[in-house]
C-alpha cells in the first residue's frame, strides 16, 4: 500500500495515502470528535463538528472527508478549533429539543455525548425550535423529526447497507428535513422495518418502537400466564446493553432475569429454530425430489419478507413457507402448551424477545393467529427487555445462571446459529444431509457459510447430490441475488437470506455498538454456545422428537401445515 | 411502492404519452433527471405523485431521492399551481416597511397560507426574497404585474382585478 508521510499534531506518521485526515487521526492515537460520521458508511462531512487545521488551508477543514497528501501537517487541537466545534454542537442544540432526561435515548446518545465531550457549558443561542409531527405509523419504529440534526446517516444506511433508499434529504436549509418520499409514513413507502436507520441515528430521531407497557401490564395481571421466548442473537448483546463486553454470552443470567421480572414460563427460540429446520428441511427435500420451485429462498428473517414482499412479488414462491421460529413459536404457545400445561389459551400471553424491530410487525401480521388467538402478543427488542432489566432494579451482573423451562426451552446447537448469517443455512444442511444420506454426519461444521462477507457460496455432496447452496446478508446483497434469480442466472438450491449486516445478531433491536469488531464478537459468541451444546442437529432435539410423535405428526403434515406454515402476498403501501 | 394507473380506466389508456416522450429523449444521457423533470412539469403544470412516480420508475431512481431534489429547487412544484401567481416580497426594504402585515392582508384575502393554493385553482401564494423593486417598497407581483407602495387595505381592490 502506498504511504504517504505527515505530521499530526507535531508528531511524524506514515499513513495509506487512500486515507482521510480522520482516518490518519486514529492511527496517530487522537479522538477526534466525529457525529454525522460512521465507520461503516460513506463519509459526507455533514455536522463539521471534526473540523482540524491543515497548514496552508485557508479555513478549518472537515477531517472526515479530507483526504491524506505527502507532507501534509495537521494540527486537531488549538483554541480556534475547539471553539469551532463547540460552536457547531452548540449551534445544533440551538433548535433541538432538550428534552434529554426523559428521552428514549438518554445516556446513549451521540450528540449528548459529544456535547459533553466539547466542553460545552451553555448554549448561547436560542433558536427557532422545529415542529414536525412524530411518525407512528408502524409497528417497529417511531421518528421525531424534531431530534433529528440531519446528519444522514439514516439515508445512508438505508441505501448503502440496505440498498431500500427509504429516506432522503429534502427541502432546504433550516427546514431541511430527512423524510421518506412525500414526506409520507413509513407504513406507506418501501420500508422493511429493518431498523438499520435506528442503529445508526446518533439522537432520539429514529428509535424502536417501546412496546414494554402492556407486557408490564400484563405481568403484573395475576390471572395471566406469561410466557416468553428468547431469540438466539439476544443471549449474545444483552450483557453489552448492560454494560458487558461485546459479545458476551448471557444465556443463564438473560433467563433468571426474565424469571424475576415475573414470566412465568422461560422458553427459548431455538426450540422453535430446531422446529423450522425440521418442517424447512422437510421442505427442501419435497421441492428437490418433485421439482418444486428452486432455489428455495429462507424466510426466518421478517425484514427480508417485507423487502421480497414489496420488490420481488413476482418471486414469492421460492420463499420456504415454514413460518419463523417466532411464529412456530407463538403457535405452539397457546395450542400445544397450553393443552400440556392445562391453560386456557385466552389466559396465556406470549411474549418474544427478539434482536429485531421488523419482528414486532411480524408478529401483527393478520394471518399469524394460527393458534386461534394472537399467536405472539408482543415482541420486545433486545434493548427493550435490557430497559426492562435495569427499571426492575436487577443487577445483572450479580444474577446467578437459570435454566430455561421445559419443554420448549430444549434446544439444539443447531436452533442458536440462527442468530448468525448463515446459520440456518448451516443448521439445515446438518439435518438435510442426514435425511438425504441416512448416515451420521462426521463434520458438522459447515464454515464455508459462516462469517461477515457479504454473499457466500458452497457446494456440497450430499449422498451423490449436488447441492449449491448461496448465505447473503444485508438487503443491498439480497437485491443482488434476486435481479440474478429474476434474470434466470442464479442456479443454487437453497439460498439464505438474513437482513441484517452479519444476520440476527446485527439486527435492528441490537443495543448499539460503534466497536468495529463488534459484530464478529457477537458471532464468536453464538459458534460457542453451539460447541458448548451437547445435541447440535435440529433432528435429534428429543423435545421436537417428542412434538411430532405425540401430537404434531409428520413434517409437512396437516397439524404443521395449519400451524406452521404461512404464505406471502405482494404487499402495497400507498 | 406501486406504480399502477390510479384513475378508473383500468390500467388500458396510458396517461403518461407525453411524459414517455420526455423520458425517451434523456434515456441516454447521464444526470439527465432535473431537465426531466422541468419538462415534465411544463408539460403537466405541476409534479404530480403518480408523475413523480413513473419517472422514479422509468429512470430507476428511487422516489426519495426525487423528492429530494423536488423539494429543493423551488421551480419544482407538487400540487397544482393556481392561474395566477402572486408574489409577496419579504425582502430588507419591504419588511422595514411592512411586507409581513402585506402577507398576511393577503392570505387573510384568499384564506391560504403562503406557498398554498386557493381551492377553485384561481390564486397561488408565494413569497420572494427581493424583487428589485426596493423603491417601490413594500411590493408584489401578479403574474407579470408589479404592485407598489402597498397597504393592506388595499390589497383586495387588486386582487379583485384577477377574480
């Protein structure tokens, strides 16, 4: 590479000539303050708050999209740039509403955080507040425009990462605002609910939508019987929204916490995971023996529904229709559960706590009441339930380890890797293979389908049969292979296809994470509960082995068919 | 999302002849958006959704953007424009002489706010920075007719002229 010599701050560096002033700043060991800038998206030099002096330039310069040349000096610290960034918070705190104390972003908000970091101790401009209405128009995310500093990160994120390109910038200056086309709701353009937009927001301006009062509501109600699921990637990122490392592993602590706040049945979505790969599994193997529509494309993931859904109607029929394992899940709850367990199944409420925003409206879906009632009542992100945590006063890291309760918290290796791009992929073919073979599987390990790269591909030899199988994460790549399916050029079998950057674990209900790695650690987490399982195929769960032989019947059967299966419809939002 | 016909005709005629005409001019040029839009809109008089639609469509660009860029030249215009365009002037000499209580005799008048149009399509309210009549101050133009030394009292003998 290419390196270019500098000074920073008085100190000589050889940097990549391909950097930006900002970039050549880290490796020189200064924090320089950034806001509208993100590390893994297009930097735009928006907000001006990393403004540095360059000898010979004429005024302060935005460091986050100025780039490196030989011999260039930069200074980051001098009074005219401290008070010209403070300037800039100050004058963005001007017109934003200060309503920090009970704002759902308090304590994790970036302009905050950089108010505090720039020293600023008063803000000496009293300017025009905006009055925008708040956008609440969905199930899984609320906008006030009012908290927004027009940073666009949102935009980019939505176009770059997702490729969606819900929002853009519009009108101009004071009343610039960042608003999906029309200005209209997010129920009435092309958002997946993803959420991404919220991961990257740096204030209160796009935020998950807080559904925690009426399952409060509804532990508190005696004659209720609250049952909860935990979605894989939400063990791996709790113990971060509680102030644990990235990636920690929260498991037992996550369930004797759900214990204490009050639910009365702590089970686990990867028994329902394990469910989907048995009826999913079942089928593939359908579709590949009778000339089904191929690839078959996943469906666990309800942002790339939506997405396929409203861009490719046209191929909804390579979607599996085995439902997600929050809906096998909510299912089962007030049918099967409630007949085990002897409840009324109108005095049950299901409960899911889930990585993801898209899986609360998911769950309002009109068809998800197989069980003849709301099969899941309410979903509650990974931060929601770690808000939960903290107002119930339990200190987590003091928590000793539960187990979760039987028999739907029985679970397989094979149900956790959900939580990670390619894990049902990788889950499936452990019980697929041995479905085609009838033999044992040595190496479960299927690494080709792991990992952050953005579309992986593989083949395999499974009994004889050739088996092309495609991983993609992030909507930007899902596009990607759908224009190649669209276009005939796509001659896989079985595709994969999880919204999120790195799958669940980099969903939209994930607590925020500016760390690099964190997405990798969040991974490592979720591989390591699967070596730590005992079983790790879906098929050997003998919690599902009992389901089906006492009173699902067969994969694919009638009972599954009603409960477990869905279908998709081309969805209009205007 | 859609970008099916939304009037009654069932999707047989296509409404956007004109519009197709436009676009199969600039199919090959780059960057081609803005002067697509300018004639679209001389064409149909004002940037329709389903117009704003079908271009986002035909040019693959997403509709956010669009309405980015639509919502940022003020030629560009999503609702109808009325037959006549009166603008009020806000600029330094109009305002020290009252160009705010000008505005406001005259969207009291037509009962619309500023950048609105009356419902009968007759009148739409815009205002400009200066119209380099300072001497005239406070001033407005009709249409091509400039209008000075305003009062607001006056205001509805000349907007009667254009009723």
């Amino acid at each position: 590479m290419e390196m270019v010599n500098m000074i920073i701050d008085g100190g000589k560096f050889k940097v990549p000539k391909n950097f930006t002033i900002l970039e050549a700043t880290r490796i020189a060991g200064v924090k320089v303050p950034t806001l509208c800038n993100h590390p893994e998206l297009r930097p735009e030099g928006n907000c001006r708050v990393c403004v540095v002096e360059v000898k010979g330039a004429r005024s302060l310069v935005a460091s986050c999209v100025y780039p490196v040349s030989e011999g260039m000096v930069v200074n980051t610290n001098s009074p005219a740039i401290r008070e010209a960034r403070r300037m800039v918070v100050e004058l963005l705190l001007a017109n934003h509403p200060q309503d920090c104390l009970s704002c759902q972003r308090n304590l994790h908000c970036e302009l905050q955080t950089i108010a505090a970091e720039v020293g600023v101790r008063q803000v000496r401009f009293d300017g025009e507040k905006k009055n925008y209405p708040l956008d609440n128009s969905n199930p899984s995310l609320v906008r006030d425009q009012n908290k927004c500093i027009v940073c666009g990160r949102c935009i980019r994120a939505c176009s770059e990462r997702q490729g969606v390109h819900v929002y853009s910038f519009a009108n101009r200056g004071f009343n610039t605002t960042v608003v999906p086309a029309f200005n209209q709701g997010l129920d009435k353009v092309s958002c997946t609910y993803c959420g991404q937009c919220a991961s990257v927001c740096p204030t209160g301006a796009i935020v998950i939508k807080d559904d925690t009062a009426p399952v409060w509501q509804a532990l508190a109600n005696p004659a209720k019987h609250v049952v909860v699921q935990t979605a894989p990637a939400v063990r791996v990122a709790l113990g971060e929204a509680l102030g644990m490392p990235p990636g920690s592993v929260v498991t037992g602590k996550m369930v004797a916490a759900l214990k204490r706040l009050g639910f009365s049945k702590v089970f686990d979505t990867n028994f329902s995971a394990d469910l989907t790969i048995m009826e999913e599994g079942a089928e593939f193997l359908d579709r590949l023996k009778n000339g089904g529509t191929l690839p078959m494309i996943t469906s666990c993931s309800p942002g790339w529904v939506n997405f396929a859904e409203l861009f490719y109607p046209d191929l909804l029929d390579h979607l599996s229709t085995a439902k997600s394992p929050q809906q096998m899940f909510g299912a089962l709850v007030k049918t099967y559960y409630a007949e085990q367990a002897k409840l009324d199944p109108a005095n049950v409420i299901s409960v899911s706590i889930m990585p993801c925003t898209a899986k609360k409206a998911e769950a309002i879906r009109t068809e998800m009441c197989a069980s003849g009632y709301r099969d899941v009542d309410y979903v509650l992100t990974t931060t929601e339930l770690a808000k939960m945590i903290q107002e119930a006063g339990i200190d987590f890291h003091f928590l000793a380890e539960e187990n979760y309760d039987d028999p739907m918290g029985i679970a397989t290796g094979a149900g956790v890797i959900f939580g990670a791009s390619g894990g049902v992929m990788e889950a499936a073919l452990r019980t697929v293979s041995e479905l085609i073979t009838g033999e044992e599987l040595e190496c479960i390990d299927f690494k080709d389908v792991r990992g952050l790269k953005g579309v992986k591909e593989a083949t395999l030899d499974i009994g004889g049969t050739e088996v092309r199988v495609a991983v993609v994460h992030t909507l930007l790549n899902a596009r990607k292979i759908m224009d190649k399916i669209r276009a005939g050029e796509a001659n896989y079998h079985f595709i994969e296809i999880m919204a999120c950057p790195g799958g669940c674990i980099g969903g939209g209900g994930q607590p925020i994470s500016m760390t690099n790695d964190f997405r990798q650690k969040r991974i490592d987490g979720i591989y390591e509960c699967d070596t730590k399982s005992t079983i790790r195929k879906s098929h050997l769960n003998p919690a599902i082995k009992e389901l089906y032989t006492s009173w699902l019947g067969e994969p694919l059967g009638e009972k599954s068919h009603k409960l477990l299966h869905t279908h998709y419809h081309q969805q209009y939002r205007d | 999302m859609s970008n099916q016909c939304k009037c009654n005709c069932g999707g047989k005629s296509n409404a956007f002849t004109q519009l197709d005409e436009i676009l199969s001019k600039y199919q090959n040029t780059k960057g081609a958006l803005i002067p697509v839009l300018q004639e679209a809109q001389s064409a149909y008089g004002y940037l329709a959704r389903e117009v704003v639609d079908y271009i986002a469509e035909k040019m693959n660009i997403p509709v956010s953007q669009i309405y980015g860029v639509v919502t940022f030249y003020s030629q560009f215009h999503l609702n109808p424009r009325g037959k006549n365009i009166i603008r009020v002037c806000q600029g330094t000499a109009c305002h020290v002489r009252g160009a705010k209580a000008i505005l406001k005799a005259v969207e009291d008048n037509l009962k619309i706010a500023a950048g609105e149009t009356t419902s009968d399509l007759n009148f739409t309210l815009e205002t400009v920075a200066c119209l380099g009549a300072c001497g005239l101050a406070p001033v407005m133009m009709v249409n091509d007719d400039t209008h000075g030394r305003l009062t607001p009292e006056g205001i509805t003998e000349i907007l009667d002229k254009y009723r």
